[in-house]
C-alpha cells in the first residue's frame, strides 16, 4: 500500500528554479498566470525520463466547521471591528466533498487536491459592512452565504526514502475560489464579493506504513506581504488508510483499494487596502473525511 512514493526506480530531478513575481490586483497575485505553467514544465521535464507512475484516486465526504471573523469597510478610516462567523450565521457545520490524486513516479510524486465547502445562515451584524457605496449597519438580520473552494496541486520530492518514514519536499500552486455574499434581509441591500486567488506554497510530505495500515500527513503553505496587503495561508491534510482488497501491501499498490479517514485544516488570514476601501479575513476550516481509495 504506501501514501508516499517507494524508492525502488527513482527518477533524477533536475533542480528547483527560481520564480519571480510582482504584484499585479487584489493582495498577492505574483505572476500567476505564469507560475502555474512554470510549475508544470519543472515537473514534466523531470519526469519525461520515469516509467509510467502508480496513480492514487480518492473521494471522501466531509464535516466541516467553519471558524474566524470578515470585515468589509470603505471607510478611510480603516477598518475598527468585524463580524465573526456566528454572528453572520455562518456557525453551522457542512458536510462537502473532497478529493485527490497522487501520480507517483518512484521518487518524485505529483498531487493534486480540491476541497468545496459552502456555509449560508442568518445572523445579526455586530460591526458594520459597508462597500462601494452599501452599508449595512450593526444590528442588521443578514442572510449570509460563504463558500471557498480550495485546489491544490504540488510537485514533491521524496528526499529521505527509509524503512522508518518517507519525508519530501516540493513546492506548487494553490487555487483559493472565495465567494461570499451578505444580504440585508430587511431592504435586500447586498455586498458580495468573488475572488480567485492563485497563490505558490511550499509543500511537505511525511508517511509510515504499518502493515497494512498507513499514517500520512500533507502540507501546503505560503505567506506574502505585497504592498502592506498580507496574505497567509495553510492547509493541512492528516490521513489513515487501510488496505482493503487488491494489490500487494508495502509493495505494489496497483488495483488495490483502501479506506481512508482524514483530518483537513485549512486557515486563510489576509488584509488589503484598495483606495480607501479596507478588507480583512481570518477563515479556519476544519473537519474530519471518511472516503475511498484506489490505486492503477
């Protein structure tokens, strides 16, 4: 079985080149358009040379909570309170689908992730929310709807392949898909906003195998200061598999099926200034997963 890649045929990667960025709208966006493609021709360079890869599919569903303050203001004063997720009605749990997929080519690995929760409630401001012109005071019923999609693709390098554990390192890109929308319920006033921010993470892996039973763990983080705005950014993914059917446990994964159960953090903080428009988030959403996976 085996979360992480096995050391038998490794493959020689060239090595890592630096990336450049700058800033171009809204907080961090440092060619981004451009660091995905560089990403991917990295990452096919390096395995142009490797036999075909063990390739790892899993579906899971879960119960995610979400945690942390918003606040909207157009004031040049800047921002002085915000409004946290029970207040905006948002304290509910949901339960969403996730996946991913790892290619595994000996010693490098290729993963992609992708989670979509989505919160809606009613709730009372306790700090206003103005923008472009809205305002929705304190003390305003507000029905409230948040969703951040999240996908994650990173190229890993198994760096310490041993019988103890397996510890890569690599880097990638993270997709941040906010969409949220605020809705005065008395006179329908509405501030919404909807934001695609593709940000680079460095990633790390680390698993142990225990017969048929595996512990892993996954990890993407950033952190960008561009201009005073600010962003910060983890996602965190702990997991257990258990090998079901199928396949060869500690040596060949291929037509195996496994169980797995998971917990997945992921915590967004950012702030930015445009004009005289302030923004802040502090989001944090958890929970654990129960799905399948399958190996080819």
């Amino acid at each position: 079985m085996g979360e992480a890649p096995q050391s038998r045929g490794r493959c020689r990667s060239p090595p890592l080149e630096d990336v450049v960025s700058h800033r171009s709208h809204f907080l961090v966006q440092p060619t981004l358009t451009q660091l995905p493609v560089a990403t991917a021709l990295l990452a096919l360079g390096s395995l142009a040379a490797c036999s075909a890869p063990t390739v790892d599919a899993a579906g899971h569903f879960g119960q995610y909570e979400l945690d942390g303050h918003v606040a909207i203001d157009d004031n040049a004063l800047g921002l002085t309170s915000s409004n946290s997720m029970d207040d905006l009605g948002l304290g509910d749990d949901d339960t969403a689908m996730g996946a991913y997929v790892r290619l595994k080519f000996g010693g490098p690995m290729l993963y992609i992730s992708a989670i979509q929760p989505e919160f809606a409630g009613t709730g009372t401001l306790s700090a206003e929310f103005s923008d472009g012109g809205v305002t929705i005071p304190v003390g305003t019923v507000v029905n409230s709807r948040l969703a951040m999609d999240v996908y994650t693709g990173m190229f890993i390098w198994d760096l310490f392949p041993t019988d103890f554990a397996d510890v890569g390192l690599g880097f990638g890109v993270s997709v941040i898909d906010y969409d949220s929308s605020f809705e005065n319920d008395g006179n329908g006033d509405t501030i919404a906003s909807d934001e695609t921010l593709p940000v680079p993470v460095l990633g790390a892996m680390v698993s142990k195998d225990f017969g048929p039973f595996q512990a892993s763990g996954f990890l993407a983080y950033t952190s960008l200061d561009i201009d005073g705005d600010t962003l910060d950014y983890l996602d965190l993914d702990l997991r257990g598999t258990y090998h079901l059917f199928g396949g060869a446990p500690l040596t060949d994964n291929r037509g195996a099926g496994h169980l797995v159960l998971g917990y997945k953090l992921t915590d967004l903080e950012l702030e930015y200034q445009d004009g005289t428009e302030f923004g802040s988030a502090n989001l944090e959403i958890s929970g654990p997963y129960l799905g399948l996976r399958f190996s080819f």
